[in-house]
C-alpha cells in the first residue's frame, strides 16, 4: 500500500469577471511509496503548490479522494484529522517569510511541540528541558548547533533559514514532507548543500517527500518518479528515467530545453 493515494483531484476557483471558474487542478492523480520522492514539475501556475495545500487539508478540493496510509484524509474530522496532520509537514518556498521574525530560533522550530503537545515532562527531567532536547536533536539533524536557540531569523543567511524551516518541519518525526519549491530563492552554491541535505535525512529518516519545483534537473535529481503538470492537468507521469531522458511530451521537453543540469 503506498503512503500517499491521490486519484481524480479537482479544484477550481471562481473566474475573474464572471464566468465558468476556472480548474486549477483537473483530475489528477498519483501515489507516492514509502521512503519514495514524487516530483511535482511545472511552470508558475500549473497547480503545483495547489496539489501541496489539497493534500495537506489547507484547501477543500472540489471532487476526488485522498489516502494517507489508508485512511481517508477528506473524510477525516477532528481529532483523527488531527492525529493524520501530524505525519504531514511542509516546508515553503520562501526562507525569510515563513520565519517570525519576532520570534528566536529556539521558539520556531519547537513552535510544532507545542501545538501537538508532544513535550512532557521525563524522569528528573523538566518539561522545557525535555522541549529543549528535541529542538537541539532538530538543529543537529540539519546541520547547526545550540548557538542558533536564542538568535533571530534576520541572523540567518538564506539557507541557514530554510535549516530552520526544515528543522521546525522534522521535529515531530512526521512520514510525509511536503517540499514547495525549497531551493528556488537560494542561490546555486547553498541550493546543492541542501538538496544534499534533503536526500541525506530521507535516507536515515525513512521520509517521503512530495517535492514540487519548476525545474526538470532538479526533479531528477530528487525525485524516483515525476509527475508533469500544465495548466492543471498531467501531461506526463512516470519513473525519472522515462520522463528525463525519453520525453513523449512536447512541454515536459521544453522544460528539460528551458533549465540548464544541476553542477556535479
């Protein structure tokens, strides 16, 4: 049974001026094993990062169903809708805006502690110290240390944020991740370091990632199958090998011409 079963997903929006709304995403569907990545690929406004908000219930789809190991996520009402949005995390395109800026480093990645109420008090031990743990196990696991707990975002570079926002996402231990174009507003240089980073915490934490991006090389590096999107429909599906290197689509082969390959 995969992890993650999307059939005949559709959402539409209201037309600007009237008329027929419009579908953002017309009849999609996929899956997404265990441990496995599904690469999301299409231009600005293909109905990537709407797909991303259905599965994690921000947004109602219209028509279609959702399985998350088995279990009807649409279906699915307070406190199980709950217990099932905690195997579910995202982290968003933008490292700067999704950090309060008001906030320390400390309170943002343990921020999910608290909504879930995961800490509690251990043998000897305090609750905030049992807090404190976890968030420090978090920093580690992508790359930084206890000097980060009491320091601002505007502290950061922009991919020691997105550490951050990756971090706060991990916390919970969460099985699917949903990674909204993660690299698009960093540089080439820390892009690589994370995407590195990315492969690196699936392998030791068993994670499954939906990772949507526009570009085609980025997608197969990630990704073990891709999902093609234009205009709110899938115009190709298939392992990385097929869709990278034998495209049937005249779009998805603009969009390996439009992006040069990653570097080494």
């Amino acid at each position: 049974m995969p992890l993650v079963d999307v059939a005949k997903l559709v959402k539409s929006y209201p037309a600007r001026g009237g008329g027929a709304p419009k579908r953002v995403v017309d009849e999609v569907s996929f899956c997404i094993e265990r441990g496995q990545t599904l690469g999301v690929v299409g231009e600005s406004g293909s109905g990537k990062s709407t797909i991303a908000r259905l599965l994690l219930r921000l947004i109602e789809p219209d028509s279609g169903t959702i399985y998350l190991d088995g279990r009807d996520l649409l279906a699915s009402r307070g406190r199980e809708l709950r217990q099932i949005r905690r195997r579910m995390q995202i982290v968003f395109q933008d490292p700067y805006a999704a950090l309060n800026p008001r906030m320390r480093v400390e309170e943002i990645v343990g921020e999910p502690l608290a909504v879930y109420r995961e800490v509690s008090p251990a043998v000897n031990i305090s609750a905030r110290d049992n807090s404190r743990a976890k968030i420090l196990e978090a920093l580690r696991m992508v790359g930084l240390d206890e000097s980060a707990l009491l320091r601002y975002p505007h502290e950061f570079s922009g991919g020691q944020r997105q550490r951050i926002n990756l971090a706060r996402a991990l916390i919970l231990r969460p099985e699917l991740v949903v990674l909204d174009e993660p690299t698009s507003a960093l540089d080439v240089s820390v892009s690589a370091q994370i995407t590195h980073l990315l492969r690196e915490l699936q392998r030791e934490l068993h994670l499954t990632y939906l990772f949507i991006t526009h570009s085609m090389p980025l997608a197969r590096y990630m990704a073990d199958e891709i999902l093609v999107m234009h205009r709110g429909r899938v115009v190709e599906q298939g392992g990385w090998q097929q869709i990278c290197e034998h495209p049937r689509s005249e779009y998805t082969q603009a969009l390996l011409a439009a992006t040069p390959e990653l570097p080494a």
